[in-house]
C-alpha cells in the first residue's frame, strides 16, 4: 500500500472525528488504518525486537513488550507498509490535523513512535501520562480482538475509579487520542489467557 494512499484515508479519517471532553479530552476512532495495511503491520509484528519492561513496586505498575519505531531503517523494517505508516506520521498534515482535533498547539513539539505488546497477564496500572506528554495516539493492531479478550483502555474519572468512564476496545485498525492533563487517569486491562497479543504503535507528541 502507498504511503499516498495510507495518508488520504488516515488524515481524511482524523479530519471527521470529534473529541470527547468526558471526563476528559479524548477521541476513539473504530476504524483510522485501512484494514489490509493493519492486518500486514499486525501480522509483521513479531519481526521486531521487543524489550520486556515491568513495574510492580511504584504506584504506576505494569507489564509489556516495547520498543522503538522511529529510527529504524526502512531497510530493516519486516514489511513496507511500516514505512509509508511512518512517513505519514512524521509528515506536516498529521501534526496539523492532530492538532485541530485536539485544540492543542503541536508547533515545535517532538514526536516519538512505539510499538507496545500486551500479552497474557500484562497490564498498565491507572496514572495520568508525564507532564512533559502533550498528546497520544495510539493505532491497534490487535488481530481477531473480541468482547471478552481483555486489552482495553480504561478512561478513568479518577485514579481509584471502581467503574470506567469509557472502554475502548484495541479492535485491528481502531485507534484512541489522548490529550495529557492532570486529570487524565487511563489504565489497560489484562489480555485474556486465550486472547490474541494486544498490539498497537504509539505516536506521542512531548514538550
């Protein structure tokens, strides 16, 4: 798939979404990726190499796989749709519509771009993004996700919520916006013991 025609449909997709400001800014797209680029990437996945990283003793917790996207050759990359995804998020039109979307200025701010694993009984406790974060994407590229799988987004009211405000399914393609605040409180539930590996690319723009 060209990087022209990955571009079109994400940022015409971008361009249509609305945010929801309860309980917090925040944006979920059901489908921002076309289907047969993420079904590649989803299916590509496991030709990077991926770094475990865990914390149990601090009051964010959690368990996962990550790594860096940004940076890696093109070359190196285990399948080319990876390239055009990157090339349209680095581009002026993404940060520009990121931005509209959000209302928050993105001149001048860095962007990173992740990829994140969640396997069975991995998780990411409830905490508010570092303050140094302005807004996250983040593209999931969970193939045959289903109720019951585990692996959503938590948007939270508050770090102790019982109850989420909102669950947001890692459906293939799907996609979720944050905009950092102090009152910004997510978590990521648990996969199920069956369910596919949760995964996704993050693109975060920092201060």
């Amino acid at each position: 798939m060209s990087t022209t025609n990955v571009h079109d449909e994400l940022i015409d997709t971008l361009r249509t979404a609305t945010l929801t400001v309860d309980p917090w800014p925040h944006s979920y797209l059901p489908t921002t990726l076309p289907q047969e680029l993420a079904l590649r990437l989803s299916r590509s996945f496991d030709g990077f190499a991926m770094q475990s990283c865990e914390e149990t003793e601090r009051e964010k917790s959690y368990r996962f796989r990550t790594t860096r996207l940004d940076g890696v050759s093109p070359g190196s990359l285990p399948d080319q749709g990876w390239a055009a995804l990157v090339d349209v998020l680095s581009g002026p039109a993404y940060r520009e519509t990121i931005s509209e979307l959000t209302h928050v200025p993105l001149d001048g701010s860095e962007l990173t771009l992740s990829l994140w694993e969640y396997q069975s009984g991995d998780w990411l406790a409830a905490h508010v993004d570092k303050p140094d974060k302005i807004v996250t994407q983040i593209f999931y590229l969970t193939e045959s996700w289903q109720p019951g799988d585990g692996g959503r987004l938590l948007i939270l009211d508050t770090a102790d919520a019982v109850t989420p405000s909102r669950t947001l399914p890692p459906t293939l393609g799907a996609s979720a916006v944050l905009v950092r605040s102090e009152r910004s409180w997510h978590a990521v539930e648990a996969p199920a013991t069956t369910a596919a590996h949760r995964r996704s690319v993050t693109a975060t723009f920092w201060r």
